[in-house]
C-alpha cells in the first residue's frame, strides 16, 4: 500500500499528480511542501509530516482559479467547502487545474 505523508491511501486510491508547491497564508507566510492529487483528494504537506497539513475531498471542491502574489502569478488558489481557500505556488497553474477538474469529474467506481 502506498503512503503520502505516512498517510496510508485508500484502496481505491492512487496518485493523479504531485510536486513541490508552496503554501502562501493569508499572513504573506510561505511553507515548503508537496501538493498531491489523489483521484479523492487534494493533499500538501511536508515529507516529515506524518498527516498531510491540507487534505481537501474533491467532492467539496468549489471554485479553482489562478491568482497572483508579488511577482508569481501561478498561484493556485482552490475554495472548498464554500467559504475556505488555500493558495500554492505552484510550477504550472494550467496542468494542475486540468488535472483537478478532470479528476473531479471522473466518477469512481
């Protein structure tokens, strides 16, 4: 069985996408981690970390737009759970939105 953050996945589980993204708060704070896109989940966290620090159900997924910080502009920034929003910097904004959209929208049977 595979681990994320020593996190065991669910049998039903895999891995859609992952890499290094930054975290930014709403403080101009900035933490190092991985984002991770299961085929149920949305995750980040660091390697240390023995659960993930954000762990979002695709399924309460909201809204996904790119945002800007200072001189990034590819941040992601997802609103789940109609009102809570995390934002990453993230390497490529089009590939990660792509990616969570169609995993949304593939059923899982």
């Amino acid at each position: 069985m595979k681990k994320i953050f020593q996190l065991p996945l669910q049998q039903d589980e895999r891995i859609v996408k992952n890499e290094p993204a930054t975290r930014l708060d709403d403080n101009g704070e900035q933490y190092s981690g991985k984002l991770v896109l299961t085929t149920l989940r949305l995750l980040w966290g660091n390697d240390t970390a023995h659960d993930p620090a954000i762990n979002i159900d695709l399924d309460t997924i909201n809204k996904i737009e790119r945002k800007s910080q200072l001189v990034d502009n590819s941040v992601l920034s997802v609103t789940y759970l109609q009102y809570q929003e995390v934002r990453f910097s993230v390497l490529d904004y089009e590939a990660w939105e792509e990616a969570i959209e169609e995993t949304r929208m593939t059923p899982n049977i």
